[in-house]
C-alpha cells in the first residue's frame, strides 16, 4: 500500500506542483522518468544488494530511503533539487517491488495467481488513497503535504517490518550464516538452472514478455500521471476534482484485484490477459471518440475493471512458461522493464501535451493500448508452441 501511494503521489499533485514551480508538462514527465529510473536500477540491483546483505537489511534501508527522500520532496526544494531525488525515491520503490513480488511468488506456488492479486489490491488502496488525500490537501493549498503522508508511511512500514520480520520464513537475512546459506543456495540453482541460457524460442517469449511489462506499466503510468492534467486542460474543471478521476480508476483497480486471480485461474492467465487487454483497449478508444468529463470518467471506471490483473497475472503467466530461470531473477527483469516503461513514456505523454493537444494525446493513449493486444496474442502463441514442443508426443516425434 505504501508503495501504491508513493509512486501515484506526484501524479496527484502534478498540476499544482507544475504551476508552483513555474515548468511544463514535459518536465512534470521528466520527474517521472527520473523516479522510474531510479526504480529500474533498485530492480535490477536488488539480487545482487540480497546476495551480499540479506534479505532484511536490504529491504529496511529501502524503506528509509524512501521515507527520508519522500520527506525531502514535502519540503518543497528547488526543481533541480527534485529531479535529483526523484530517482533516489524510485531506487527504493524498485528494490522493495522485486523483493516483495518475488518472494510471493516463491512462496505461493499453484496459488500465486490469487496471492499476487491480493498484492496488487494492497498496491491499489495505496493508489486509491493518495488522489482523496492529494485533493483534499490541493483544496487546502498544501499540496506538498502528499509527500510528507507517503513519508510517514514508509516510516511506519520500516518499524514494522523491523519489529515483526517473518524470521520463521526467511530466517534473519541480515546474519552471516543466513547469507552463507543463501548463497549456497543460489550457486546451486545457478548449477542446475543457468540463468539465462535459454533455448531460442525462450528467449523470445521472454522479450515480448517483457515488452508487455514496458508498454503495460508505462501505459498505466502515464494514465494516471495525465489524467487530471488532460481533464483540467480540456474541459477547465478544478484541480482537486480532476485529481479525483484518479480514483474511479483506483476504485476499480482495487474491485478487480480482489476477484482477479480467481477469475484467470478459472479461465486461465493467457485468456485473462487477452481479455482484459482487449476490454481496456476498447475503453481508451471510447475516450478518444468522447473526451466529455463524464465520459471520461465512465470509461476511466471501466479500464481500471479490465486492466485490474494484468500486471500480476501477466508476472505469473511468464514465470510459469519460462523454465531454468529462477523467479527472482525473471521477476527482476520484468518489473525493470516495466519501470523503464514507467520512465519512459510519461515522458512522451508530457511531451505530447505540451507541442500537440489532449485529443491526440488520447489516440496515444489507445494506440499502446492497441499494441498490447497483439503483444498478449504473440507471448501465448510462442508459450503454447513450448508446451507442443515439450509435450511427449512431440518428443517421440
């Protein structure tokens, strides 16, 4: 939830804090990207930062960092200084979000479908929150307080993993022996699951699959950053009414995760994906067609429903299809490309704003909406022809 909080946070205060400061969109983009960076380089460190310190320590001084560089962000300092702490911000997102995903994965095993949803509902409340509270403190004209509630949580979080760490199940990861045993452990993994030696058709299915993680991230990224900013723009509403649209997003987000996982164990992740894709790419058509205020919020309803699970879905239906490759390691690579997607396209958002207009942005928005259909259909295509490949009548052919 905290983690939910944190990276909504400057989307929710985005339009005031771009007036404060005096910038453009295309540089509230930059704050973005600069925090998903950070994000990308927490996510991919993480194994190594694990190996080395353990599993506690590591996962405590992320959470110190965040709440330390959440509190720098309320003080208000100057905009050079915020492009500078934003990637040190997202550094502890990215190494709490690798950790935290693979473990439950790990640990889960056939119910990691319904386990990750419920983890992403946690995510989403953080994410449904921060817009009440950002539009409240906008209305109060102390918007930088968002910063300073995201701080205090994390601050909480770190006493609390400190005081109740789950020693039973990971042992106290901050001893010696404790990472004497966990690199025995991954050395032999390492013997018999090399990390990355990948037939070819292996190795293909996990780029698209991480492709997927790169637009889908930075699809939802650049959604709920803009949204208020293109409702503000478009059609003059408030600024604290329009950092409200971010909730009937959230709302629905935080339905669909808890019935999610239920839902693709029933009719299987592939099909789940393909449909949420395919609901969510017909929504943001309508909201290029439209673009009332109502509209707008009706359909922003209605991808939030559809696109629900396609993050942990989409993590568990990859690390099931790709063998020899541990979770830690797969979890890592697709939550890296997902936040270099979270950096990256924010950017292109905030641009197109800035030199063309909100109706363009919008077939924008569709268009990677659209793309993600077909990157769905080819990642099933090529883990279906694995599973022919694999079966036994393949092989006695």
């Amino acid at each position: 939830m905290t983690i939910g909080l944190g990276e909504l946070a400057i989307g929710a205060v985005l339009e005031p804090m771009i007036h404060a400061y005096g910038v453009q969109y295309s540089d509230g983009g930059q704050l973005v990207m600069n925090q998903f960076l950070g994000g990308l380089v927490g996510t991919l460190i993480a194994p190594f930062l694990i190996k080395r310190l353990g599993r506690k320590s590591v996962l405590l001084a992320a959470f110190l960092l965040m709440a330390i560089m959440e509190f720098i962000f309320m003080a208000e300092p100057a905009w050079s200084v915020m492009l500078i702490v934003a990637p040190l911000t997202g550094l502890g997102f990215g190494i709490i979000e690798a950790m935290i995903g693979a473990l439950i994965i790990t640990s889960t095993g056939d119910k990691a479908n319904v386990a990750m949803s419920r983890l992403e509902t946690c995510f989403g409340l953080g994410a449904l929150i921060i817009p009440f509270a950002g539009a409240a403190l906008i209305e109060a004209g102390q918007w930088k307080l968002a910063f300073g509630l995201v701080g205090l949580l994390a601050a909480a979080t770190l006493v609390l993993w400190a005081a109740f760490w789950p020693t039973e199940l990971l042992g106290d990861r901050g001893s010696a022996k404790d990472r004497m045993v966990e690199e025995s452990a991954g050395t032999a993994r390492g013997s018999a699951k090399p990390a990355f030696r990948l037939a070819g058709r292996f190795r293909i299915l996990l780029a698209v699959c991480a492709l997927y993680f790169f637009v889908y991230v930075g699809l939802e990224m650049s959604f709920v950053h803009y949204l208020p900013s293109m409702l503000v723009q478009e059609n003059g509403i408030s600024d604290a009414t329009a950092a409200m649209s971010i909730s009937a997003f959230w709302v629905a987000m935080t339905i669909g995760r808890i019935v999610a996982g239920h839902i693709a164990d029933r009719i299987s992740g592939a099909m789940y994906l393909f449909y949420g894709c395919s609901i969510g790419a017909a929504c943001f058509l309508f909201m290029a067609l439209t673009g009332g205020v109502s509209a707008m919020f009706v359909f922003t309803f209605i991808a939030g429903l559809a696109m629900s699970g396609l993050f942990a879905i989409a993590l568990v239906f990859t690390n099931r299809s790709i063998p020899g490759v541990s979770e830690q390691t797969v979890t890592s690579l697709l939550i890296a490309c997902g936040l270099l997607g979270g950096a990256l396209l924010p950017k292109l958002i905030g641009w197109a704003l800035d030199q063309y207009d909100v109706p363009t942005t919008r077939w924008i928005f569709f268009a990677f909406s659209a793309g993600m259909i077909l990157i769905v259909l080819a990642a099933v295509a090529l883990a279906r022809s694995k599973k022919r490949a694999d079966s036994p009548a393949h092989s006695a052919i």
